[in-house]
C-alpha cells in the first residue's frame, strides 16, 4: 500500500515538472540582437519628404509587470524599404515555458487585472522570446495592420498569462 501512495507521489511530482518546468524560474537566457539606430528623416525641399535615410522609430512603449516581473522598452522601427520591426531593449523577466511575443488588440490594464486581458483579443504571434534578458529582434509581418494591434504582450501560452505588456503610442 505504502509503495502504491509513493509510487503515486513520485509520478505526480515528475508530470508537475514537466507542465511547470519550475527550474526556468533559475535559468537566464540573454540576448544581444543588433537594434538598428533609428534616425531622424530631414526634407529637403517644403512639401517633399526624401525616404529616411536609415531606420525610423514610429511608436514605442514601456512594458510594465504583470505575472511576473517585466522591464525593457519596446519599439516599432520601420526600415528604409517599408519592413519593420518589434525591438525589445533591455528586456529583464523571468523564463517561462512558452512565451511569446504577441502583437495585440487587447487594452493593457495594470496588475492582477490585465495578466488575462489578452487571451481572447485578436492577436498576431511574433514568435516565442529569444530569451528573458537583453535586446531582441522580431519581424513584423508586412500585411499587418499595426492600428488594430496597438499593444505588446508577453504572453505565455501554456498557462494563457501575460508576463508583462505595454501599449505602443506615437513618437515624440
């Protein structure tokens, strides 16, 4: 009998880790992706815009803490040939086990209230994080419409919880 409940215990124990995988809370992943420099575009004649000479900032935001503690500023960096991208810059959160990067439709609400916000909000995935410290890089997709996604959520798919998000406002 005693074997039986030990048995059981143990195998509990073993499924637990695997869903919760609770040594990632030990673990740092940090990564060093090259944000471009965004530059300033000047015009050269009254009403006539040259394309930018390099990479243009069009929105950014802070990310603020949700289940776990979350820092970095993120921003939308348009290049030169009309691509853009998602940087995070000096991301700081906890591992987790995947956890994605999500453009979002979803109102970014503070505390406890806003770690769900995003689970039904139309949403387009970037990608799982490259890591939970440092600067990264993600493609945006050239059809999205980032007027209907104006937040950033880390958001962790396996538990449908957001580590943390910011809204993305205009420049300047």
């Amino acid at each position: 009998m005693l074997g039986g409940v030990g048995l059981a215990v143990v195998v509990a124990l073993a499924v637990g880790a695997v869903i919760f995988r609770p040594w990632l809370l030990f673990v740092d992943t940090e990564v060093d992706d090259a944000i471009p420099v965004a530059v300033t575009p000047t015009t050269s004649s009254p009403g006539q815009a040259p394309p930018p000479a390099g990479p243009v900032v069009t929105s950014r935001g802070t990310l603020i803490s949700h289940e776990h503690s979350t820092t970095g500023a993120v921003s939308v960096i348009e290049k030169p040939d009309g691509s853009r991208i998602l940087a995070i810059e000096n991301l700081d959160t906890t591992t987790g086990p995947d956890v994605h990067v999500w453009l979002s439709g979803a109102e970014v609400v503070e505390g406890f209230a806003g770690w769900r916000t995003a689970a039904d909000a139309p949403h387009v995935d970037l990608g799982m994080i490259k890591g939970n410290k440092g600067d990264q890089v993600y493609e945006i997709p050239a059809d999205v419409d980032l007027d209907e996604y104006p937040a950033v959520f880390l958001w962790c798919v396996r538990f449908s919880v957001s580590f943390g998000a910011t809204e993305l406002g205009p420049v300047g």
